[in-house]
C-alpha cells in the first residue's frame, strides 16, 4: 500500500508557512543526521541521546533471520505461546502488530491481580514470557518478571527455556537476565520507549509469536524513503504541520480508527499525547471518536473518510509516518518530544504511597455500594445518577473527559460503549485509558498539558491476591498505590477528579447509571 496523507484545503492554508519554513530550514535533513538542536535548547541534552529511531529499517535486518531461528527452536521444544510483559512502549507497538498480522501474543501490561492471576495460573510449559524493558526498572515489569518466574519454577519449568529478555545494552536488567543464563536481545538506548515500535522492543515478540520480520521492514523502509523526502511532498511534514499549526487553540484529534490498523489509535495516542502534552502544551488524540467536529479539534481517518486529515499506508508505513510527523509537531509546538517530567510525578507519588507504613487514608464517600473520592469538582456526590450532570457542568467548551479504569482490560468492551455513550450524552471528547497502562501514555498529557482534563477513576476492587516475590507489597498494593498516587498528582494540578472504588459487580452498576 502505498503511504499517502490528504489535508483539508483549510488545513493546508492554515499550515503554509509552518511547512514552507520547515522545507526552508531543511528540518528533516537535520532530523535524518540526528541533530539535537531542532526542539531548542531547553530540549537540547535530551534530543542528543534519543534519535536513534531516525535510522533507516535495514539496520534491523539482522534481527529477523535471528528470531527466525530462535522461534523454531522453542517451537521445536513445544513452546509456541508467547506472552509479553511490558509497559507503554514496550507492549503497544507488539500488540497493535500481533492485531494487525493475526499472531496470537498475550499482552501482560498490567497490575491488576484479576488480570494477572489468571496468567500465572496457566499451564506454562508451551509458553515463552518475553520481559521487555529498557531497564528493567519500570516496577510494574519488573513485579510481572518476578511473579512470572515463580510460577515457571513452580511449574518445575526451567526458566532460562521459557523467559526471554529484551533491554538496553549495559542496563540493569541486562546484568542480571545474563547472569541468570536468559536469552537477551539488547535494543538501543538511543531510542526512547515511545519511538521503538521498528526496534526490537516491538520486533522480538512479533518475531517469536510467528511475524515475518523482514518483509515488515520491507514496508517499513517504504515508509521511511517517502518521510525523507526534503520537499513539501513529504507526508510527515504535511501531517506534522497539520496536527499543530491550529495548536493551541485546537488541541484535540479526533482519530476515527482505520479497520485494517486494529488498535492503532491506542500506539498514536500514546505517541502524540506523552510527546506533545507538557509545558502547558499538547495535542490529545481521542480514539474512535464519533463526534462531529467542534471548533477545538480536527478528524483524522483513513482515505476518503471525509475527514479533516485522510491517510492511507500500511502499518509499517504509518508508524514511520507518525513517529516523523510527532517530532515535527512538537517542533512547531516549541516542546521537547522526548521527556515525559509528569509520568515520573505520578511513579513518585505511587513509590511514597507504597513506602508509607500507614498511608493516610484519603476521605471517601460511601455511595450506592461504592466509595466515592472527590477533588476539585465543588460539590459531593451522593448519587451516581449526579455524575453524568457534574461533569457536564465541569467539562465547559473546551474540555475532555478522561475514563481512567483501573480494571480487567477483559471489561474493555463494555467500558468502550460506555465512553462512546458518554461522548455522545456529553457532546465533548471521551477517551479511556487502563491503569497503569495509560500512566506511560496520555497520562503524561493529563497533568502537563493545558488543565482542561475532567478525571473519572473507576478502581475496580481485586477479588484476587497475588503476590510479588522479593517485594513487601503484592499487585493488590501496587494497584491502589499507582491509582490514588494519579488521582493525588492529578488534583494538584487543579482539575476535577473523581474517584470510583468499588467491587465488579458494584462497577457493573456505576457503568449502567453513568451510560445509560
């Protein structure tokens, strides 16, 4: 397919000097020799570390004739089932690839107890779990690699068979998987999690789960010859251009979803949003929005969709197109595309509520079956049926709000048609997000961006306990700690939050009476 993005002429007019300034200045020959200097200054030290990703696809050639290999050893065994443990960008590239080739990967990018015990629980001796991690200290991979190695041992399966290890060279975890006698595929550290879809954080897992590597980056040099393009034919320019020149007065992507990319809103989501949304800047995407265009927002689709932005390609080209199109965005914008400050505040604020021996407990209402936290919205809630009212009245013009559900991602459909019932009650922008998932994703938005974010905590209580070895805390803990320690960062930051606690059965009832 080949890769090709269409702008409305309103968009086009409103990007003309944006893009003629960028062709002008040579912006992406500048990006291709990884100069750090394009972001300004204050971005400077970061960006000399992390364009690694501008590097063409045929420097990974190599890696798919080794997976190749490896996969048909473990098959030989009768390990053919791959499950992946691994957060933000090191599990939403490998599993919008798995939907999009049809490959069975089981993705662990949780700390849910109701979602990890049954995993554990499995008959492991076909399966091979895939750590990835550029350092290995991202606790809720490394609280996965631990419980994941209990229960090989316990199984009486060797470890070093079954476990695979995909990190930066030199890192911690690298140490470690080595001297424990894993095998280990190193990355690049010059590539930030984010950007790492193309390298062998997104690579391994497709290529052990049965993904023909070498014709993925076939399409994917395809994508990278058109973004290279130094003229105003380049697709990431005009794309980039598009997304920004209304920034900040528009601010929100209204992405429709293309049917032949399943879940490939949720990989750009995470991409634009923990890249632009800092500084009292950002760009939020809404995935599989349904609304009409309101003046603060653009649509974007796949060719002849009708909407404001219209792109076509395939996966490979797209994640080429998005990834160059992101760090030009950002250069218009004036941020830095490669730090994300606020999702360190939210890992600090869940590590003291974890630390804490006694954490004061925060003040909950108990309603309708369920305990209720409040900040920032003016009033209490006593009913659930005052919610859907409040956050009409909170959200005003220009807001979104954010369901952030800190459940089973099993709950994912029901949860979907309810933000989609939202959207439409509402008449503004819904977007949902798993705990601790979308921590690493548009959770970095949600507190640096500008404050127009209307918070929904949905906790549902885990009926399962499973612990983390070596820990003095379980993934119940871990859970409770990641969801109050958000909802604390997000109230300093102004904006409403409320807060849901309560068991399946209770969240079944908050969704009918929110939705309905």
């Amino acid at each position: 397919m080949t890769l090709s993005v269409e702008v409305s002429a309103r968009l086009r007019s409103a990007g003309e000097s944006h893009l003629s300034r960028l062709v002008t200045s040579g912006f992406i020959s500048a990006l291709l020799r990884q100069d750090p200097t394009l972001w300004g200054p204050e971005a400077e030290d970061e960006a000399s570390i992390r364009l690694g990703w501008t590097s063409s696809p045929d420097v990974r050639r190599g890696l798919g004739a080794e997976l190749a290999q490896l996969r048909e050893e473990l098959a030989a065994g009768g390990i053919v089932r791959v499950v992946l443990c691994g957060m933000g960008g090191s599990s939403l590239g490998p599993e919008v690839m798995a939907a999009w080739a049809g490959l069975p990967l089981v993705v662990v990018d949780s700390t849910h107890p109701d979602q990890i015990a049954p995993e554990l629980a499995q008959d492991l001796s076909h399966t091979v779990v895939v750590v990835s991690s550029k350092s290995g200290g991202t606790v809720e991979t490394d609280s996965q690699k631990r419980a994941f190695e209990a229960a090989l041992s316990a199984q009486s399966l060797d470890v070093r068979r079954h476990m695979v290890v995909v990190t930066d060279p030199g890192s911690p975890l690298e140490t470690t998987a080595r001297a424990a006698g894993l095998r280990v595929f190193t990355g690049d550290a010059t590539i930030g999690g984010r950007f790492s879809a193309l390298s062998p954080f997104g690579l391994v897992p497709l290529g052990l789960a049965g993904l023909d590597v070498n014709a993925f980056l076939d399409d994917a040099l395809a994508g990278f010859t058109a973004c290279s393009l130094t003229d105003e034919t380049n697709p990431a320019l005009l794309l980039g251009v598009s997304l920004s020149s209304g920034h900040p007065d528009v601010n929100k992507l209204l992405y429709r979803g293309d049917s032949s990319l399943p879940g490939f809103g949720d990989w750009i989501e995470q991409l634009v949003a923990e890249s632009t949304g800092k500084d009292g800047s950002g760009l939020l995407p809404v995935v599989k929005s349904s609304l009409e265009r309101p003046p603060d927002s653009l649509t974007i689709g796949p060719g002849s969709s009708g909407c404001d932005i219209e792109i076509s390609g395939g996966l490979a080209e797209q994640i080429v197109l998005w990834e160059y199109a992101t760090a030009v965005a950002c250069a218009v914008i004036g941020v830095n595309p490669f730090d994300q400050p606020n999702v360190e505040s939210a890992k600090v604020a869940a590590r003291e509520l974890l630390g804490t021996n006694e954490p004061q407990a925060r003040k909950e209402t108990a309603v309708a079956g369920v305990s209720v936290f409040t900040a920032n919205t003016g009033v209490s809630v006593s009913d659930m049926t005052e919610i859907s009212p409040l956050v009409a009245q909170l959200l005003g013009e220009r807001g979104y709000l954010a369901l952030c559900v800190f459940g089973p991602s099993a709950d994912h459909n029901a949860w979907r048609r309810c933000a989609d019932a939202l959207e439409k009650k509402l008449s503004r922008p819904v977007t949902l997000g798993f705990g601790p998932r979308f921590l690493h994703s548009t959770g970095q938005l949600h507190k640096g961006a500008a404050p127009e974010g209307v918070f929904l905590q949905l906790i549902q209580q885990p009926e399962n306990a499973v612990a983390i070895p070596g820990r003095d805390f379980d993934f119940g803990d871990l859970l409770m700690s990641q969801a109050h320690g958000d909802a604390q960062v997000l109230s300093e930051t102004g904006q409403p939050v409320v807060s849901i606690t309560g068991t399946a059965a209770a969240m079944d009832l908050v969704r009918s009476a929110l939705c309905s």
